[in-house]
C-alpha cells in the first residue's frame, strides 16, 4: 500500500466463526478478540455481543 497518499487511511480486520454465535476478530497484530451473544441469545458469554462492540466503538 506504499502508493496509497497519506490522507486515506485503511483498516482491516478479518473474522471466523467460533460457533452459531461467536467469531474470533483478528485485527493487525493485536490478541483476537471474540465476539459472542448472551445465553439468552442462543450464545455461550464468550465475549462482548457484536452490537456491544459497536457500543464501544462509539465510546472511544
């Protein structure tokens, strides 16, 4: 991406099931994080609920 021009930034994150419910996020070279939906929602608790995750986007 050496001809990309600084002012366009590009993310990428890429993600595989775990279960039904849950993924495993794999972001740059960071610990992937696993997102998983609550008992009452057919998940195991494994982690923050997707739309957790966008919660917390917002927030930071």
């Amino acid at each position: 991406m050496k001809d990309t021009p600084e002012y366009i930034v590009v993310n990428r994150a890429r993600g595989e099931m775990v279960t039904h419910s849950a993924s495993r996020i794999h972001i740059r070279h960071l610990e992937p994080v696993i997102s998983d939906e609550p008992p009452s929602r057919g998940g195991e608790d494994r982690g923050p609920s997707p739309l957790e995750y966008i919660l917390a986007a917002l927030c930071a």
